[in-house]
C-alpha cells in the first residue's frame, strides 16, 4: 500500500495544515472575502463543502482559496503534463568523417547532417585522424569547410572547426523555422 501524499510532499496547505493566524480569502466564485482568522475561513470552507487551500503562502497574510481541492490537484497534473508534452528534446547527433573519405562516402554523409538539421537536431562533426594522417590536417579542414559551404541552406555553425587531439570537431545547428 502507498503512503498518502500530504502537504509536506506537495507544498501546498490546506484545510488544519494552514499555520498562519490571520489569512485573505477568496471564495468559490472568486471574490474577495477580506481577511479573517483561520477558524472562520474554515468555517466558510466547511459551510461550502469545499477545502480552504494556501495558494500564495509567501504573501503578508497569506491568501487562501476556497476550492475543491482534489479538482485543483487534477488541474494542476494536467498543465504539468501539458507543458511536459510541448517540450522539445533537441539532440546531438554526431557525423564521423576521415580524411580519405571518398566522394560517394561524402554525400552520404553531407544526407545525414542535412536530414538530422531538418529533423531539429544539432549535428556533430568530427574529421578523426589514423596515424600519420594527423600531418594533414589541411585535408580535414578542407572537408569541413566543404560541409558548411553545402548545408549553409539548412544550417549554421554553432562552434566554429577546433582542433583536440587527434580530431577536428565543429558543431552545426538548424536554421529557425519561419
């Protein structure tokens, strides 16, 4: 069996959880009531039917609510569902090219970036040196410069080509959507 949540896990007071002396009400239709003890807002809570529930605990006397407080939990899940749907997850995805890379190879490649750019994502991409191949970095820079000249339509960069050890990175960002 679960334990309940009460307020000590949900911030919110409510009903004899209410600490203050004095508090400001507001009542059902959402007029103000002014303010009164906390025995008589509960008191009105009682009368109604309804919870008197701490909305704004910080304020100098705090202001309470007479509401249905089960509805006001539901309500509350539902907009944190709400604004967890509309977030967006952009990601990194990253491209690995070499030096001797072929044409074909490329274009494949360049496809990648250009569809992971359309997608929303940011895009990776590092030129990785084997061996001797690190004495040409010319050659990796070239293809860097090659990727930014082909998906300047789609994309800009982010982090412009830097050198760490034995790679070369930059980072590629989507243009915003008009």
């Amino acid at each position: 069996m679960r334990p309940r949540r009460d307020a000590a896990q949900d911030g919110t007071r409510r009903n004899e959880q209410i600490r203050a002396r004095e508090v400001r009400v507001v009542d059902a239709e959402g007029k103000q009531a002014g303010i009164l003890s906390v025995a008589e807002a509960l008191a009105m809570a009682r009368e109604a039917g309804l919870d008197l529930v701490e909305v704004s605990p910080n304020a100098m006397p705090p202001v309470c609510k007479i509401m249905d407080y089960g509805k006001f939990k539901y309500e509350k899940q539902q907009k944190e569902k709400e604004i967890k749907r509309n977030q967006t997850v952009v990601q990194i995805k990253e491209i690995k090219v070499r030096p001797k890379t072929d044409d074909h190879d490329y274009e494949t490649k360049l496809r990648h970036i250009r569809r992971f750019l359309g997608d929303g994502d940011r895009c990776k991409v590092t030129v990785f040196f084997r061996g001797r191949e690190i004495v040409h970095k010319d050659r990796g820079e070239s293809i860097l410069s090659k990727i930014i000249a082909d998906t300047a339509d789609v994309g800009k960069v982010e982090q412009a080509p830097s050198a760490e050890g034995r790679t070369l990175q930059m980072m590629l960002v989507p243009l915003p959507k008009k």
